[in-house]
C-alpha cells in the first residue's frame, strides 16, 4: 500500500466517522441540549436532519461529485452553527456541532483531493503498461 493509499483510506474513514458524528451532533442538539428558548420538535429535527441524509449513500460508497456537494451542503450547517456559536444563548454543545462540521468539511475535501489523485496516478500507470 502507498503511502497515498493510506492518506486517502485515512481520511475516507475520518470523513465517514465525521459524517456520522454529525448526524448524531444534529439529533442531539434538537433533542438533548437545546439553546435556551427551544423546544424539542420532529419537525426541527428532519428539517434539519434531512438535506445530509441525502448524502448518506455517496459518503458510504465514495462517489467524489456527490461528495463535493456534500461540501458546498455543509457550508449552509456551518454558516447556522456559527450563528448559534456566537449567539449570546450559546451553550458548549453548539461549539461540538461547529467542530463536527469543520471536520466534516475538511475531511471531505481532503478526501476528495487524494483521492482524485490516486485515480490519476492509477490511470497514469496502466496507461504505461500498455
């Protein structure tokens, strides 16, 4: 194995656990620690649940397009996880949802890079060989 194929693996599994740890970030966050005002609601909850469950099958099958809109996807939850981070009614849980988002972003984005770089260079090598 590459050290590139280790890179990617690496950051395919931190993008997956991320993915998931934010899933569980936004459950919690409307169920378990709300910010002061707020009421448990289903509604709230699949609102915003929903638009990154859509992405559960590419992060899981490792598709890099649908992958990359995941990204621009968690840019609108980072924007809302800002938001409540520097609200005055800000409690620790909304700083958690902010990391779990940036390292969502992040590892995705790293992903996608090294793994389009591995694709290269693999296409690149058996274009050699024949």
């Amino acid at each position: 194995m590459t050290p590139l194929e280790k890179c990617t693996a690496f950051a395919a599994a931190v993008m997956k656990l991320s993915y998931v740890g934010f899933l569980i970030t936004l459950t919690l966050g409307t169920w378990v620690w709300m910010q002061e005002g707020r009421q448990p609601s289903v509604t709230i909850w699949i609102i915003r649940l929903l638009p990154m469950l859509i992405f559960a099958p590419v992060v899981f099958k490792a598709k890099l397009r649908g992958i990359a809109w995941m990204c621009f996807a968690s840019l609108l939850y980072f924007v809302m996880a800002v938001t409540e981070a520097l609200s005055s009614l800000a409690i620790w849980f909304n700083y958690v949802e902010l990391a779990m988002v940036v390292i969502l972003f992040c590892s995705a984005t790293v992903y996608i890079r090294w793994q389009a770089k591995l694709w290269r260079e693999i296409t690149a090598q058996r274009n050699e060989v024949v």
